[in-house]
C-alpha cells in the first residue's frame, strides 16, 4: 500500500478502468510520471488502482487515446474530509469549539498544593504564593520560571530551609522543607512536687530534690511529695524538683448502659447519580429527582481524565445512594454489666493516663430500671499523682 500521508494529505481516489488496451493505458499514465499504485487486475479488460487527484484530471486524454473508460470507487485524504466538514458545519464549529476549550481549560491553574510543611500553616504559604501570581484560575502562562517562583517564595518565609514549586498539568505544587530552629529551654523557678489527689503512695522516686514520704503512705491533695527545698535553715537551697510518685486512687463512677443495641442494615435497594466535574463544579446528568428513602447512605466514586502527568480539570462523578435501615437488638443484662464496666474502666483510665492501670474492681450496687442497667462501680487505680507547685519565699 502506497498511499502515504503525503498521498493521503493531497487526496485520492480509488478508481476502475474498464477497456482493451489496459496495459497501454497503464504504461502512457507512467510515461506522463502520474503518480499511481496498488494496480490489480480485477477481471478481463477490468482493473483497479490508486490516483491522486491532480493527476486524475489529467487522465481524460489518455481514456480517449486508448478508449477506456473509469468509474471512482473510493475517495481518501483530506480534501474529501475537508468536503464532509463543510456539509455540516455546525459539528465542524462545535468540534473546533471543544478543541478550543479544552485548551483553554488545560492552560489555567486549576488547583494549588501544599506539601512537607508541618509548623507553617498552609494558609500562610498560600498567601504569599498568592503575591507571587500562583492561585486558582491564573492562566500558566503567566507564571514566572518555577526556580525564580521558588527563590521569592523562600525569600517571603524565612522559616523555611528550602521550597520547590512545580508545575504538573493544571496543578501547581508547592513543596516545603521547613527550617530547624533549636527550642529554647524555658527558665523555671524552684518548685515541688505535690500530690494532685488523696491517694496511697505505692512509688516514688526523685531525680531531684528531697523524696518526703514513703510507699504505702496515705496522703491527701496538696501534700507535698518530693521537696526541692534542701539543706536546713542555715544552708538552705532551693531547685527544681522533680522526679515519678505513683498512688492508689479510689474511684466510685456511676454508669448506664441501655438494654437495646441499635446497628445499621442496608435494604438493598439503590439509586444511581451521574455527575460531569469540571473543576470544583459538578453538573448532574443522570438521577434527578427527589432520592425517597428516609435514610440513606451515599458512596461517591469520581474519576479524573489524565494523560501520563498532565491532569485535566475534566471528570465524573458515579454516586451510589443505598436506603438503610436502623435495626434493634435486645442486650442480656449481664453482658450490658460487662459493657458498663468496661466503659467506667475506660473512661477512669483516659483521664488518668497512660501510665495507670486499674488495680481492683468492683460493681457496688446494680440496678435493672426504664430499659436500662444502672450501676455504681468501685475502681481502685494506680496513677501518676505528682504535680509541680512553685517554692513561695
């Protein structure tokens, strides 16, 4: 097959040359250097080959010369396109117009981010980009050489060690490695260590200052634990006290625990909406209509058109709207117990912290009333109970 893209961007055609003297025919078409291909015999008398169209007019003679005759089977190239195109016009303006926009849509700044930085707001990085020329809707051909962006962003926030900015698609990306300061080490006054509730010492242990009292010593809230008073009234110094006391601490919480457990079923039935997303925008095309189901959860899937790297601000939006159903399970009191307890636990040991744990438990007094199970727990804890208190003089 000859026919080129050069072949194919001037036209031919496929044509049909009945007659006797079709070698001749063929031979004169090359002696006038026509320029001619795929020739095949079809039948007797009757053959079939390719043309292009300037020589195509110049055939007339030679059909005459050698009494042949031809009839056009197939037109190519871009002439004929050309031809079809201008029939309708109104898809030839709307495909230009598409073409149109999507460059143009493909030439503007349709999303700015932020990464790698941690102390440094976003908010305030975005802003000094936005000095620079850099936000939402800025044609990119505006913005300046992504190394210069990069020099006058770090030059607007010197608690960066470094920033790169990068250009991929119709997004821009701004990367930020944040500068290392060291932290100062805050001045702090002579204080003690105090207990912060009535508790049983079971633990103590001071890495400064002067441990006051001993394990398996009851004391109340605001006692002092570890002084950071040393020496006596004549050779007195202060420092800052510090150190871990732990102690038991008695706790009396009050929980409810309801007697139904409420879990979430889908009923199977569903409904389907389209969207077309065109930057922060969305269009629906498919699934008008109010949803009907009066409770309902949503599951959005959206797709972006992407070609390698470049990413366009064109996509679709599939939601799937499911009607569920709020379902009722009875609870065995003596498991909606276990629940309270482990709830009371929980909540006694979050507020304590990490370091604590539950020594001894114990349901007080338990009661079966209006669909629920109440109790009063006893909880016996070991916690961290130091707190600083600063040294009055």
């Amino acid at each position: 097959m000859k026919s080129s893209f050069l072949n194919r961007a001037r036209g031919f055609v496929v044509i049909e040359v009945r007659g006797t003297r079709l070698e001749v025919l063929v031979n004169r078409m090359t002696e006038k250097r026509m320029s001619i291909w795929d020739i095949r015999h079809t039948a007797e008398s009757k053959a079939e080959l390719s043309i292009g169209i300037g020589d195509f007019f110049r055939l007339r003679p030679l059909l005459k010369e050698t009494g042949s005759r031809t009839r056009i089977k197939e037109r190519h190239g871009f002439p004929f396109w050309l031809g079809k195109i201008e029939k309708r016009k109104f898809f030839a303006v709307g495909l230009l117009g598409f073409i149109i926009g999507l460059y143009l849509l493909s030439s503007v700044v349709w999303q700015i981010r932020v990464e790698g930085n941690e102390t440094l707001q976003s908010a305030q990085i975005l802003e000094a980009a936005k000095r620079e020329g850099i936000y939402k809707y800025q044609w990119k051909f505006r913005l300046k050489d992504p190394d210069e962006l990069s020099r006058q962003l770090q030059s607007q926030l010197p608690q960066t060690a470094w920033i790169g900015v990068e250009i991929r698609g119709t997004n821009v990306i701004i990367k930020v490695v944040e500068a290392t300061i060291p932290e100062k080490p805050p001045l702090m006054s002579p204080r003690n260590m105090v207990a912060s509730k009535n508790a049983m010492v079971t633990e103590i242990f001071a890495e400064k200052g002067r441990p006051v009292v001993k394990p398996n010593t009851y004391v109340r809230k605001g006692d002092v634990l570890i002084s950071g008073i040393l020496g006596d009234e004549v050779n007195r110094q202060t420092v800052v006290a510090s150190g871990k006391v732990k102690g038991l601490v008695w706790y009396k919480p009050t929980v409810e625990v309801p007697l139904t457990r409420q879990y979430k079923t889908y009923t199977g039935e569903m409904k389907k909406r389209f969207y077309l997303v065109i930057g922060s925008r969305a269009l629906m095309l498919y699934g008008y209509g109010k949803i009907g189901f009066e409770q309902y959860e949503s599951i959005p899937e959206r797709k972006t058109l992407q070609w390698r790297n470049f990413v366009l601000p064109i996509g679709w939006l599939s939601e799937k709207v499911m009607e569920v159903q709020v379902a009722e399970q009875a609870i065995d009191p003596k498991e909606a117990s276990a629940t309270g307890l482990a709830q009371a636990k929980s909540e006694i040991l979050a507020a304590a912290g990490s370091d604590s744990r539950v020594v001894s438990e114990k349901i007080l007094h338990e009661k079966t009333e209006n669909g629920k199970v109440y109790m009063e727990v006893y909880l016996e804890v070991e916690e961290p109970i130091a707190v600083e208190q600063p040294i009055v003089p």
